[in-house]
C-alpha cells in the first residue's frame, strides 16, 4: 500500500509521480491498473459529476460517499480526500468533518488556504488526521478571486504564497497542492518545503502532478484548461490513456511549456 513515507522518498529521490482524480470504483480500480497509486477524491466532482459551475454546492456527505466508491476499487492506493466548503470553517467542524472522511476510507485531508490554517491543521495533525493543504488557486475561494487565475504574479502575492506554504509545514500538514502558480514560484515553494509539492497548472517544476480525470481523457471538451492535456487522442483505450499520463509525468514530458505559466 502508498504511504505518504513513499512520497516523502520519491521527493528525495527526485523522482515524478502522477496523481489523478477519481469518483467510482470502476475509474479508480482501472487507475490503480495503470500505474496510479496516488488519488484525489476532489470536490472538482461537483463540476464535472454533478454539473455546478463550482465547487461550492458539494458537502460532505457527496464526499464520504465518493471517498468509499474509490476506495473499495483502489483499496491500496495513497487516497485524499476534499474538505468541501465551510466544512472547516471552525476546529470543531473540521474534526467532525475530516473523521467522517478517514472513516470513508482516505489516508489524508485536503483543506484550501494558507497562515489562517495553521491552527486547525496543527490540531487535525494533533489528533491523527494527515493534512494536505492546497495554496495558489483555491477553487472554494472563487467568489473573492472574482474567476480562476493564476496566482503568483505580483512580488507581494507570491511572497505570501511561500510564507503561507512554509507555515503550513510547520504546523504539521505533509502534502502540499499548488495549482495555476507561476512556474519560478512553484520552484521557489517546492524547493522550500521537505514535503511533498503536487502541481496543477504549475509548470513541471513540483513533486508530482495531478489531473482531473475528465481534463486527462478529453471528456471536458472545449473547456479543459490549458494546463491539462488530453492523453486520450493519441489514440488507444482509457487504459492506454492513463498509462500514458503516468509514463509522461514520471519522465518529465508532461507537462509541458504549453502547459505552464511563466509571466
């Protein structure tokens, strides 16, 4: 079974690896298949299964459910799991929250934001609950970002971006997500942190990758962001598809210049 002592090694080693989401049995069996030992079960679900224009809608209970689906089909694979929106707005919802998700089935919590969590993460940390946190574009924030932008373009933000990953290390969380940071920042941010940095939009420059599944086959269509690509037109099955992200993330091919921000 992928612990997060794998990830720490891989960070040591130097070597990539390749994240995916998933939402059902059925996917996450077949990802596991392919080579995908690390998965996410993310409250992107609320846009791509049940058809939100955000993230905001899901709830804890759509993320209990999903989390026991891809676990039962990837029973050995490292699982996070989504603390959805406002379910951690207080410590005392935050550890009702993440116990319903460990009981589900995840290895570890994701919760968005940065220094505002130190206490919350430390505490989660404190009472046996594995934290990843989430910096640069936090979906549940996109009411005061006013869209999905990429962060880390003035000085003073991507300041802060370091100063809030470097804080949430501190406090205990052992995964970190950056996503659409700006390539230099992202470097700046995994070679800061001893944990794990998985990219999303932030250039090849992290730990590993993570894609949302639909993004990755091509399901997205003429939405996909720009930062994905779709492993499925090569030509092949789904299997092939996955294979192909994994083989691609692990030799550095994926992502590409195309596929990252630099100004």
């Amino acid at each position: 079974m992928t612990t997060i002592a794998h990830l720490r090694n891989w960070k040591q080693q130097q070597r990539k690896f390749a994240s995916m989401t998933a939402y059902d049995a059925a996917f996450s069996r077949l990802f596991a298949e392919q080579g995908v030992e690390i998965m996410l079960v993310g409250d992107s679900l609320g846009m791509t299964m049940q058809g939100h224009v955000s993230t905001l809608p899901v709830t804890v209970a759509d993320i209990v459910y999903h989390t026991h689906c891809v676990r039962r089909g990837a029973p050995s694979c490292f699982l996070l799991a989504d603390l959805p929106f406002m379910s951690y707005a207080t410590s005392f919802q935050a550890y009702e929250n993440a116990a319903a998700l460990m009981r589900a089935g995840a290895n570890m919590v994701k919760l968005e934001g940065g220094a505002w969590l130190t206490d919350i993460v430390s505490s989660l940390t404190e009472r046996a609950v594995p934290v990843c946190g989430h910096l640069g574009l936090t979906p549940q924030s996109v009411n005061i970002f006013g869209g999905y932008k990429v962060q880390g373009r003035d000085p003073a933000g991507a300041e802060q971006l370091l100063a809030d990953a470097l804080s949430l290390e501190q406090a205990g969380a052992q995964l970190l997500v950056l996503e659409c940071v700006l390539v230099g920042l992202a470097e700046r941010v995994t070679q800061a942190l001893t944990i794990p940095v998985i990219g999303i939009g932030s250039g090849p420059v992290t730990d590993g990758q993570i894609l949302v599944m639909q993004d990755a086959l091509g399901i997205t269509g003429d939405s996909a962001p720009s930062f994905s690509s779709n492993f499925l037109s090569a030509g092949g099955d789904i299997a092939t598809a996955v294979r192909r992200y994994v083989q691609e993330v692990e030799s550095g091919h994926f992502p590409a210049a195309e596929h990252s921000f630099y100004s």
